[in-house]
C-alpha cells in the first residue's frame, strides 16, 4: 500500500475521533439530506395533490376531439397497460309526456371514472352509491330534470328514438363541466346504448373524450408517444391543463414547492463553501510541514484527494440515510392531509440527493483543494493570511455552476433557477459595496462611543475582506430565512385571500331577460354574496383588421397544454358592461366613457398577447347571421381564480343590446340556505345550476396542504442558515484567537473582550439583517410579478425581523463559538497560538 494512502486514512481517522471535520461532514450531510428529503417529500406532495385533483378530470390523461379516436391511439395505450375509458358528449331533446327540455347528454362506458367516484342517488334517495356507467337501457338524471319534466324515479323518458328508466339521480360527477355555459342537466346514458337513440347523425356536433389512467412513467411514455399523432381537431390534457381555478392553483403549489426547497438547497450549497473554505485553510500548515520534510507535489495531492473522497463517501451516506429519515418523518406528519401519497419511496430522490453530494464535495473544494496543494513551504515563516488573496475570478466559476447545475437538477426549471442565480450575483455585488460602506461608517461612529464598540468596529475594519465573506453568508442565510417567512406567511395567505370563505360556490346560468328582477330581489332578500348579473351573447372572432382568422390559430397554444384559446376559431360567450367589472385592470387604453354610444371592445390581455392585438386593432364578430365591426380601446388583465364571471371580450353597450341575450351570475350559498334556493328556482325550470363547491374544497386542500409543506422545510432552511453562520465563525478562529492573545498580553480585560466581541457579532448580524431585508423585498417582488402573477406588495415588518434576527442570531452564535477562546488564560492563548 503506498505510503500516501496509509498517511491519508490515519489522517481521516484521526481527524474525525477529534472532532475537526465536524463542521464540514455537517455540511455535506446538511446538502445530502436536504435534497434527498425535499426532493423525496416534494415529489410525494405533488405527487398525492395532482391524485387527488385528477378525479376532476376523471382520469390521469385525457384525449378530446370531435371525431372517433383512430384504432393505433387505443392499441398503444393497452399495450402500455393503461386503463381506458370512453365518454361520448353531445346535446339532445329528452321528452316525458307532453314536457320536453334541452339536456346535456353524456354516453359512458363501463370502466367510466378512472379516477374519482360517480355517486349516484338509489331509487328511494336513502344512500348514496358508487357507481360506472347506467344498465342498458336506463339513465340517470340530474334532479332538477325530474322537475322540469315532471316526472319521478322509475318513470320513462325518450332521448332520440329510444326509452329509459330513470333509475337514480347524479350525486356526484367527477368530470363535471365547470363551464357556466352549458346547454341543460346532464343526462348519463350507457355507451352501447348510443346507436338505439338514433341522435347521432352526420354532421351531428359530438365531442369524444379518451380517458387513460395508469403508473407516472406509463403515462409519461405514452403523453410522449401520443401527442406526435394528435391532429387539429383533438386536444391532450391533464388536470393542470385547464385554464381553471383549480389548474392554476396546482401550479402554483408546484411553484411555492419547488421555490421553498430550491431555498433550503442553496443554503446547504453555502454551508458546503464556506465549510470547504475553512478545511483548506486549516490544512494549510500541515501541508507546508509535509512540503519542508521532502513530500513531493504529488504525494500531497493523491493524500488530500484520498482523504477529501473518504470524507465526502462518509458524509454522503450518512446524509443519504438522514435525508430518508427526514422524508419518512414529513411524511408521517402529513398522512392526515395526504391519504392518497404514495407509499412506496421511488429512486429519484436518492439519485438527486447521491449526484448532490458528489457535485457539493467536488466543485466547492477544487478551488480550496489547488490552494491547498500549492501551499509553498515559507508560508510557515511568513505566515497564510496572504494566500486566500490570491485567489482569482476563474476559482468563483465552478461554484457558482456547482449552483446552478443543483437548481436545475431539483427544480428542472431553468427560467427560476437562473432568475434566482442572476439575482443572487446582484445582490452579493450590492452586499459587498453597501457593507463595506455600513463597516466604514462604523467605524466613525464607534471612535467616539466606548472602548467595547470602538474595539469591535476596529476588529471589523481591519479583518474587511474575511468580514466581506462572512457578510455576504450572513446575508444570504438570513435572506433565505426571510423569503421563507415570507412564502410561508404573506404569499400563502395572500392566494388563499383570493378565496375567502364567501368565494362563490354556484353559478346561475340560462336567466331570461324577464327573470332578471326576480333573481336579483331573491339573493337581496336572502342577503347571499352574489356577483352582477352579466349578459351573454354567442358570437364568432372571423378577422382582425380585416385579416380573416384562421382556425390554426390555436394551434400554437394547444401543443403547449390548450391554456387560454379556449373559445377562438369558435363560438366565444360575450357580454356587456358600463362599469369596468371586479378582478379586472386596465393595463392599456381607457374603460369605456360614460353617456357614449360609440361601438368600442375590450380584450383580455393574455388573448390580446397571443393574438398580436393591440389598441387600436379593429376586429370583425359574427353574431347570428350579422357582422359587426369595432376598435379595441382597452386591454385587461384578468384574475381567472377569483370564482367570479370572467371574460375575453367585453363590449360597450351599444353594440350588443339588440341581440337576444341570457344573464349568468355567481354567488355564494351557504349550506343552510340550500333548500330555499333550490325551492326558488323549482319556479324556473329553465334556469341552471352549476356547483363548484368540490372545486373550491380541493383548491382549500391543496393551499393548506402546501402551507404544512412548506413548514417542514422552514425547518430544513433554518438548519441549513444556522450552519451556515457556525462554519462562517469557525473559520476566523485561529485569527480571533492570535487576536485575544496579543490583547490580553497588553492588558485587556477580560469583559472588555467578551463585550467587543459580542458587539462585533451583533453588528456584524445586524448590517447582514439590514441588507437581507433589502434583498428579501428584490426577491419577493420578482417571485410575486414573474412567477406567481401577484399584485406586488412591501413586507417592512420582516425588515424589522431581519435586522433584529441577525443581530441576535448570529450575535449568539459569535459568542457560543468564542466562549471558550474568551475563558481561557493569557498563558494558555499564547502556547496556543505559537
């Protein structure tokens, strides 16, 4: 065995039974288990949130289109093993006697949901039942249809030229449609039972929806393989797919996630610097004893190298092992909120969290490794405080990949991670000119205060480029404490303002004209939160400046998951308004003048963007058989989670008063005020009913469930900046102790000591707290207008956290670190320091 490996494991040993490696194993092990647990935790979170949300859609993945799938998309995805389903949609006349009325008729079959449950109301209307599709020849109904048709459990009605038995009434539909402008109660009919109904015809308008269900990488492989074949006329989605409420706050979740953990892992990627930093430091004298006693340069590289790999194999697997720990106990204190998460602990977090350490113990220690290994010999007479300054540029560069590379490989989004490493370089650059201005400011004032401060701003001044360091650790530990304090108290409950208790939970649709004033003086009456009613006209977008629309232009979005084109190169739901509605902002133009009849529209602005339409534009609408031609004189940007009735194109009143019209309006009805409602509209048959109150729970679960998430790793990121703070103390120890010698040799007390030094930390803590609220309010104002869409707002109570919390946090750590170097002996420091 080579003499340099034998030198290299009694080294390893022996520094690790005396404690010396502590601070850097800690390290290592913070960032292993950090990753390992959040990644794991994370994965599972979304993993339950997006199982649970996925009975919205009835099934994992979702094929839509307006004709028959062709034979290779089905075959594929049994070959793949995946569950199936088929659901036809099309509207249709169901007749009971001499009453008729206009249903939404809806053909299942038998493995129909995949996900969730269809919750059927038996005969007697004394349980509720889990059901798939109806026996042949049966239906079920919607409630109000046995009203409207005056008609009751067991009776017949006729859809096409077929009869069914009403066999029970919908409880629950999974996929129920969230569209306010559906045409009638749903109807469910057996599958089979389409071709006896004789309602399909050519040219009939029917929508086909393939649903899938299966293991993630199933389905993955097959989304991969499926959407080269989709054509113009179908559409592939997921639940987070939909421009819905629910969609987006899944997103979202996912964001808040990836943003809190990504937080945790660069603090552990810091600690991880700071701590290699220190271990070269340290070796540097033995390296000059090993060079003066004819150690060659190789000898010193193949010894450190051997011992920097057993360190970080140690390290790596004791963190692996904590980091599963970790994940195991989250989700144990989750499982109330998380009944659906997987059980089983997939290989991802593992392979991230092993690819993190390895990438941790070698890009944070090449630079300190090369200094280490070209330590001259002389360094021991002319002493090592000059050889950090001649670290380059070019030494910063892996690091800071190191980052990224880590960010990329947790968050696999590379928009936030390099927002967050861009920022990250401006702010050190900002911290490193203000503190240095702070620290010199200081140090005037501290020459006419008490010998204590007047010592502790001299000691800053003059160990200005190690403060600078520590300054900038202290900075970003407490920065990212702050934008967690922040994510976790303000963020979270700003989304979850956006849907207060009394969000609205049902939408009327189909209200004449004539039952306007009855509608409105009933919720007046029954004091229920209710929106305007707004009226709707059916019209077509056909030109822009008199260039005709294509219908491919939708094309582009619906590759990218179908958000927002929803509704162009089709029928659009338009309406009216004198007064700019609630959750709507002009981002350009002018709102409608009062008093003019002046034929004018406003866009929505995502609609406005993807179309290139711009103030000014004039654009052509087909309504019936009529063409209409307007200018845009206003664009809005839209808040699409807000429960409330939102639209793409709203005109001035003028344009659309002449046109027949029906009027939807949202609300919000308490459980103890459901029969009265529905005793109201028992009066008018033609008017719907739809329920979004599941929708509303779900998107409750998943804020609160985030909310806990983000909890457990708040524990993580304190961990993480507390470590950071010990190795940034550790590593000015020997000067701090060269220090305390020279001071007691020329008489200094003892408490005069313990006061600059305390005073040192404190202020050293509190300039750290001053500029990482600075740096918190950046982040928070990018994280609040590029990734979640907020309204930007300030946090100046944080300030006052952020300045208090680092004088004291890292204050404490100063003098828990120094105490023992505080009590001991003149004596004692000088032996030390010879």
């Amino acid at each position: 065995m080579p003499i340099w490996v034998k030198q290299s494991l009694r080294l390893f040993r022996h520094e690790l039974k005396r404690g010396e490696l502590t601070i850097i194993c800690l390290a290592i092990i913070l960032a292993v288990a950090t990753v390992f647990s959040l990644s794991g935790f994370s994965q599972q979170i979304q993993s339950a949130l997006i199982n649970e949300s996925n009975s919205f859609i009835a099934a994992d993945r979702v094929l839509q289109s307006s004709r028959p799938a062709s034979n290779n998309i089905l075959a594929k995805s049994k070959e793949l093993h995946l569950d199936n389903a088929e659901v036809m949609l099309f509207s249709s006349m169901v007749f009971a006697g001499d009453e008729m009325q206009l249903a939404s008729v809806k053909a299942v079959s038998s493995s129909y949901p995949l996900r969730g449950e269809l919750l059927i109301n038996d005969p007697q209307n004394l349980e509720v039942l889990s059901k798939s599709a109806p026996a042949s020849g049966t239906v079920w109904v919607q409630s109000s249809l046995l009203e409207k048709l005056s008609i009751t459990i067991g009776d017949k009605l006729e859809l096409g030229a077929a009869k069914f038995t009403v066999a029970g009434t919908i409880n629950k539909e999974p996929d129920a449609s969230f569209s306010v402008f559906t045409q009638g109660p749903r109807v469910f009919i057996n599958l089979q039972d389409v071709e006896s109904t004789q309602v399909v015809q050519p040219g009939s308008r029917l929508t086909y929806r393939y649903l899938f269900a299966g293991t993630k990488d199933a389905i993955d492989e097959y989304e991969e393989w499926v959407k080269p074949h989709i054509t113009d006329i179908q559409r592939w989605y997921d639940v987070k797919s939909q421009q819905t409420p629910l969609a987006n706050a899944l997103t979202r979740a996912e964001k808040y996630l990836s943003l809190a953990s990504m937080l945790g892992i660069i603090l552990a990627a810091v600690a991880v610097s700071v701590a290699s930093r220190r271990y070269g430091q340290r070796h540097q004298p033995m390296v000059a004893v090993f060079k003066a006693m004819g150690a060659n340069r190789a000898h010193i590289r193949n010894l450190y190298l051997l011992h920097w790999t057993s360190l970080s194999l140690f390290s790596i697997i004791i963190g692996l092992v904590i980091g599963f720990g970790l994940q195991t106990l989250g989700l144990s204190l989750m499982a109330d909120y998380l009944p659906n998460s997987a059980k089983n602990i997939s290989s991802y977090p593992l392979i991230v969290a092993t690819v993190t350490g390895i990438i941790s113990a070698s890009a944070f220690a090449i630079t300190p490794m090369k200094m280490l290994i070209s330590t001259p010999v002389l360094a021991v007479i002319h002493g090592f405080g000059d050889i950090d300054s001649k670290k380059s540029i070019v030494g910063n560069i892996p690091p800071v990949v190191a980052i990224f590379v880590l960010l990329m490989l947790f968050s696999r989004d590379w928009v936030l991670s390099l927002a967050l490493m861009a920022s990250g370089g401006v702010i050190i650059a900002i911290l490193l000119l203000l503190g240095r201005l702070l620290i010199n400011t200081g140090r005037s004032v501290g020459s006419q205060a008490g010998q204590a401060f007047h010592l502790a701003m001299a000691n800053l001044k003059r160990r200005g480029k190690q403060n600078n360091v520590q300054l900038v650790s202290f900075t970003i530990a407490i920065n990212l404490l702050l934008l967690m304090l922040v994510v976790r108290n303000d963020l979270i409950n700003e989304w979850q303002a956006q849907l207060p208790v009394n969000a609205p939970n049902q939408f009327l649709v189909n209200v004449s004209k004539q039952q306007v004033p009855n509608v409105e003086s009933f919720l007046t009456e029954q004091g229920m939160n209710a929106s305007e009613l707004y009226p709707i006209v059916r019209g077509r977008l056909t030109a822009i400046n008199e260039e005709k629309l294509l219908k491919t232009a939708s094309k582009e979005q619906t590759d990218k998951s179908d958000q927002g084109r929803q509704g162009i190169g089709r029928e659009l739901n338009m309406t009216w308004h004198s007064v700019l509605p609630k959750e709507n902002i002009i981002v350009q133009g002018q709102w409608f003048s009062p008093n003019t009849d002046l034929a004018q529209v406003s866009i929505e602005s995502k609609l406005a963007e993807r179309l290139e339409i711009k103030i000014g534009d004039q654009l052509s609408f087909q309504i019936g058989s009529e063409q209409i031609n307007l200018p845009v004189t206003s664009i809005r940007e839209v808040n699409w989670q807000s429960m409330q009735p939102n639209f793409y194109m709203i005109f001035s009143e003028s344009v659309l008063t002449d046109f027949p019209a029906t009027y939807i309006a949202a609300m919000h009805v308490p459980e103890i005020k459901q029969k009265v409602m529905q005793k109201f509209l028992s009066q008018y048959p033609t008017i719907t009913v739809i329920d979004v109150q599941a929708m509303i729970s779900q998107l409750r679960s998943v804020i609160e469930q985030v909310s806990l998430a983000i909890e457990f790793i708040l524990a993580l990121v304190v961990l993480a900046g507390s470590l950071v703070l010990v190795a940034q103390v550790q590593a000015s120890m020997e000067e701090r102790e060269r220090e305390l010698a020279i001071l007691r040799t020329l008489g200094a007390k003892g408490s005069l000591l313990k006061g600059a030094t305390v005073l040192e930390f404190v202020i050293l803590g509190a300039i750290a707290g001053f500029m990482a609220s600075i740096a918190m309010e950046i982040g928070v104002y990018v994280i609040q207008t590029q990734v979640f869409e907020m309204q930007p707002s300030l946090h100046l109570f944080y300030w006052f956290v952020g300045i208090g919390l680092g004088a004291l946090f890292v204050g404490l750590v100063g003098l828990f670190s120094c105490w023992r170097l505080l009590n001991l002996s003149s004596l004692t420091l000088i032996r030390r320091t010879l």
